[in-house]
C-alpha cells in the first residue's frame, strides 16, 4: 500500500486550521487537513463572530491589529466568491460599574499606547452610536469603529479554498484517531481513511485537542464551556454596532442581513463540547436583551444552538511547539479566538518554517503553566 507522505498535517478544519494550511502552502509546504466532520462545524461556525481591536494584553492587542487589516482586504485577497462581510459597524464593551469603568478606561488607553483607535464613551456617547439602547444603569463604554462582524463560515471557506488553489489537500469526513511517532517525534496522523507521514503537525483541534495532547502523552489545560447563541429573523438594518454588557456578559449585533445575533454568559450551561440548547438561556437572553435595548421585543427568534468555549486558566490561548518535537499547538483561545484565524494561521506557518514569529507569541507558550508565568486577557467574558 502506498504511504501518504506530506511536510505538515494539520488537524482540525476550523478557522485556524484553514489559514494555517493556507499560510504554509503559500510556502510551498505540502499540507494535508483533517476535519472529522465538515468545515466549520466547531467553534468557528457556532461563533458570534465578533471582530475587536479592543484586548488588554500587548500580544493580543497587536495580533488583532493584523487581523483587522486582513479582514479589510480579505475578499480581494483570497478571492474566494462568496464576500466575508466585514462589516465595521463598531464594538462597544459597556460598564454598569466603577470598577468595571476603570478597566476600560485603563484599557482604553493601552490600546491607545500601540496605535488602536480605541475610546472612552459617556452614556450621552453611548446613546449617540446606538439611539435605540436603554443607557439606564450604564457609567460608559470602550469603543472602536473598526470593529464588528465578519462571516465565519465564508471566511474559513475563503482560506480552505485559497490553500487547495495552492495545492493542499483538504480531507473532510476524516477524523484523526492517533499520531504517529518515531523517535519520540511526531511524524504523522492515523485517519480513517489511512495513515499520512508528516515532518510536522499542527494542532488546532479546538475543545478537542485535548485528547490529541493526551495521545502524545501530555495534558493540556484546557475546559469546554458550553455556551449557547440565537438568531432572529431579519428586520431593518439600523444604527447599531456590537454591544456586550460587563454586568452580566450579554450581547448582541445585527448582521448585514438584518437579522439579530444574541448571547449571553449562561453559569448554568455545562462544561462539555455537546450541542445543547434549552429553554432557560432562551427565556434569559430575551428577558435581558429586551430590558437593554427595548425595540427587540417583535422580533422573533428564528434558531437557537451552543458551541464549545476552549478555556485556559487564564483565557490565553497556547501557541507553539509542544513538549512533543514536531507537534505544533494552536488551541485554548477560550471563546474570543475566531477572530485570530488570520494573524495566527501566519504565526504557526513562521513557526513550523523555523521563523522568527512577526508578532512575539512566546506569551502564549505551553511552558507558561508549569513556570506559573499566567499572563491573565481582561478583555474576555
Ligand atoms: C457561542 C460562541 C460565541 C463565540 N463568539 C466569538 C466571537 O464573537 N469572536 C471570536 O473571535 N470568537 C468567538 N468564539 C470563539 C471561537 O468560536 C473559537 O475561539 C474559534 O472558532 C476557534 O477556532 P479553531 O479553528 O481553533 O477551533 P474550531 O473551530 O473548534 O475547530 C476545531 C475543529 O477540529 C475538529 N476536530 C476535533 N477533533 C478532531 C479530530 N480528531 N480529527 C479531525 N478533526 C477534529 C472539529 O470538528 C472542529 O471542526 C465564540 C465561541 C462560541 C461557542
């Protein structure tokens, strides 16, 4: 039987693991993908899909800087024909108390300080930006209108595309069950549809990578967190950027067809990557949503589903070479990391090409947990 023989496999067929395979091939990397289901069909396509510049760490600040550039030019870029949207409507995180006014202002100005242009808005602001939002009970919000939406499915799509244009080789349907190792390397993957040789592979597998860490013999601290979204129908295009509420992690946006995206931070929502919804969040994300902004209260919800959060102990992702040779780690970007597709897709290409990373990632580094050198992201729910 011939052996299947390619320089890197990647596992996982989310929004990380499309742009690394398209930043490796754009290389001249030979790249094999594997996606157990279909692309899209964890984190990244249950996702709200909110783009920011507004983060509270020097590494995230500046990696969602290139984000952003490349979300700008992204359809001309990579060509794919269905458009990602990006849709700079704006982004507003919003205080209900001093403390939480504090960090933002705090933030607002370390953004600031690496060029984001990033504000502080009074509640006469808030109002101004979004007129149909209850300010009642809001001291203030951070603010950026480069920020917004993008699709992330065409996004993902648009890299799984532009990477098979280059060549790679892009495997749905095909769940990796087991590495292979030589020389306590990684050297490849066991799928169900066959073994394939690799110089290198790369994990972006998501809530699930912990059970890849787990065949290469090490753990990674990472929980899932079941969180749950909905849509509504589509109405009117208005005014209005993305919100999120510091008093009880709600939020909402309107996409460029009208229709309404809601979530809110569930503590009752099991730590588990099922996709179960229920009625609680459904009545809870309404009831808060329409207090908020009270127009909401016609619309009607169209379809609810969850989505898996891959948490780390201080909400940072791990990015780099794992304790196996070879084995490359791109997960734990707990619940803010669709976003990252494009600037660390290019990172773990540098990485695995042996290059100097054009952001600084050893932050994200594996070891950190052992070290006890947390390095805690304040601007996540
Ligand atoms: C409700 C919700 C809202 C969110 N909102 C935002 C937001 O507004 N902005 C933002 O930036 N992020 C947001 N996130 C987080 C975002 O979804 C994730 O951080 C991001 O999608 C992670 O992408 P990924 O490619 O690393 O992983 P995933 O998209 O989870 O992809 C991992 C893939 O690996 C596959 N896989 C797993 N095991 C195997 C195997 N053994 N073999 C082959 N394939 C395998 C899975 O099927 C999956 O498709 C949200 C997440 C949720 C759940």
């Amino acid at each position: 039987m011939s052996v299947n023989k390619v320089d890197v496999a990647i596992i996982g067929g989310g929004v990380h693991g499309c742009s690394t395979a398209y930043h490796l091939a754009q290389k001249g990397f030979k790249v094999a993908l594997f996606e157990r289901d279909y692309l899209t069909s964890g984190g990244t396509g249950r996702c709200a899909a909110g783009i920011r510049l507004q983060f509270g760490t020097e590494a995230n600040c500046l990696l969602a800087q290139y984000n952003i550039k490349c979300f700008k030019t992204m359809d001309q870029d990579l060509g794919f024909p269905i458009t990602i949207e990006y849709d700079p409507a704006g982004y507003m995180w919003i205080a209900y108390t001093e403390p939480q006014a504090q960090l933002l202002q705090r933030n607002v100005a370390f953004q600031n300080s690496l060029g984001s242009p990033t504000r502080y808005l009074t509640p006469a602001e808030i109002k101004e930006l979004a007129p149909h939002v209850n300010t009642e009970g809001m001291l203030g919000a951070s603010f950026c209108q480069e920020d917004g939406h993008v699709n992330p499915h065409t996004v993902t799509f648009a890299y799984a595309n532009a990477a098979e244009k280059l060549g790679a080789e892009i495997h749905k349907k095909t769940p990796v069950t087991g590495l292979i190792v030589k020389n306590g390397k990684a050297a490849g993957v066991h799928t169900t549809k066959g073994d394939w040789e690799a110089d290198a592979v790369v994990v972006c597998a998501g809530a699930w990578s912990v059970e890849v860490a787990k065949w290469a013999g090490f753990d990674l601290p990472i929980t899932p967190e079941r969180h749950q979204v909905l849509i509504t129908e589509p109405v009117e295009r208005m005014k209005h950027p993305m919100v999120l509420c510091l008093d009880d992690g709600s939020y909402w946006k309107q996409c460029p067809n009208g229709t309404f995206y809601m979530g809110w931070d569930n503590p009752l929502d099991e730590h588990d990557t099922e996709y179960i919804v229920n009625w609680h969040f459904l009545h809870e994300v309404s009831t808060r949503i329409v207090a908020k902004m009270p127009l909401m209260a016609g619309i009607r919800v169209v379809r609810q589903w969850s989505g898996p959060y891959d948490i780390t102990p201080d909400k940072q992702a791990i990015v780099g070479e794992s304790p196996m040779k070879g084995l490359f780690l791109d997960c734990g970007w707990s619940g803010h990391g669709f976003q990252f597709g494009p600037s660390v897709g290019r990172v773990m290409a540098e990485l695995v090409n042996n290059e100097k990373p054009f952001v600084d990632v050893s932050v994200f580094r594996y070891s950190r947990f052992a070290e006890n050198d947390l390095f805690f992201e304040p601007f996540c729910i």
